[in-house]
C-alpha cells in the first residue's frame, strides 16, 4: 500500500518577515505611494506587482531578498509568494543588479531585418560586454530584449521609459554619452514612472507629480 503524502502543518509553511528581522528602506514617500495604491484592491495580495516596483525604485533599481522580504513585509504574504511573482516577469530586476542605465535592444523580426544584430555587436564591442552584463564601472547594462512593439523604428532600443530609434552606431554613441552625463538612473526612474501609473496624482508625494 502506498504511503500518503503529509503537505506538513501550518507552521511549516513560508512565513511572513517579521519587522524585527528586516532593515526597511521605504521612504516615507514610497510608504504614501503603497498606501495610496492599497485603496485599490480588494485585499493587499492583489497589490504585489505596483508594490514590486516601489522596492524596485527604493532599492536601487534591483530586487534584492532585501527588498523582496519588506514587500513581503508590508503586504503581510509570505516571502516565496512575493518572490514568486517578482522573479515571473522579466520587468523585475531580481536576477542581477542592473547599472545606472540598462540599454534594451529588441532582437525580434523587424529589428532584425533593419540590421539590429549589427548594432548589437557594435554595442558589445564598444561597451565590452554581453547579453545581460555590467559594465565594470557599473553604468551600463546591455540586454537582446523580445518585441518592444516600436516597429516603425526598428532597430529599436529602449533606456528607462523612452525609446530610441532608428538607431544606428552614431546615435548610439551619442546616446551613450548623454547617459554618461545623466547622474539619475534611468532604471530608477522608469520604476517611478512605473509607479506613477499606478496613483492618482492626489496619491502621489508632491515630489513626483
């Protein structure tokens, strides 16, 4: 006969961050976003991805364990639940810290036939790196992205919230070098954006509307 299978008891399921256990980095503005964004739902698991990308803003455009367990946290769900959503989508950025700018150029078919894979290798040769990595001085990280849906500017490439496009070497070292000038992280911002979508401007810190 076979053996049944015990699941385990509640306590043995993935438990909730407790406050005492964590170093919470929420600004008392990111606090106002969630707060606002809370109004939304019927119940605070509907809410995990808005709140992913206010820890992705917070926590410097990455989602750290750190940053993953204090939204965890402040929905009161357990840790693998948040980590489950936040490693699903490849918006997040939970595999590797990204540079200050991560360029994303789309790879898909009209790219494609526009010449993107010229691009793509120009960038790595200029930048010195591959799909996915960082620069040393932690600027820059390239990525071959799917459709970005910007077909009439193919090859295009996506910074924070702006395309780019058509782009060619030339514009791609101009772009470069106005985003070494940029000391705000476009990845940042565009989880800012993000979040803007998200509130009514009632509910967002005077500072971002």
């Amino acid at each position: 006969m076979n053996e049944l299978i015990h699941l385990g008891s509640p306590n043995q399921r993935p438990h909730i961050p407790r406050a005492e256990d964590l170093n919470l980095r929420f600004s008392p503005e990111a606090v106002h976003e969630l707060n606002g964004l809370l109004t939304h739902y019927p119940e605070a698991k509907a809410c995990i991805l808005p709140a992913l990308w206010i820890a992705q803003k917070e926590y410097d455009g990455f989602l750290s364990g750190d940053a993953i367990a204090e939204v965890a946290h402040r929905l009161n769900r357990s840790y693998a639940e948040v980590e489950g959503v936040a490693t699903f989508y490849s918006l997040y950025n939970a595999a590797h810290k990204p540079g200050r700018h991560k360029l994303e150029l789309c790879t898909c078919l009209s790219c494609h036939i526009n010449g993107t894979w010229d691009i793509r290798d120009y960038i790595k040769k200029k930048l010195g790196v591959g799909h996915g990595e960082t620069t040393e001085d932690g600027m820059f990280t390239f990525e071959e992205v799917e459709c970005l849906n910007a077909c009439d500017r193919a090859p295009v490439m996506q910074v924070g919230d702006q395309y780019y496009g058509p782009v060619n070497q030339a514009s791609v070292d101009k772009l470069i070098e106005d985003l070494r000038a940029t000391e705000e992280s476009t990845v940042v911002q565009y989880a800012q954006s993000v979040v803007n979508v998200h509130l009514r401007e009632e509910e967002r810190p005077s500072s971002t509307r």
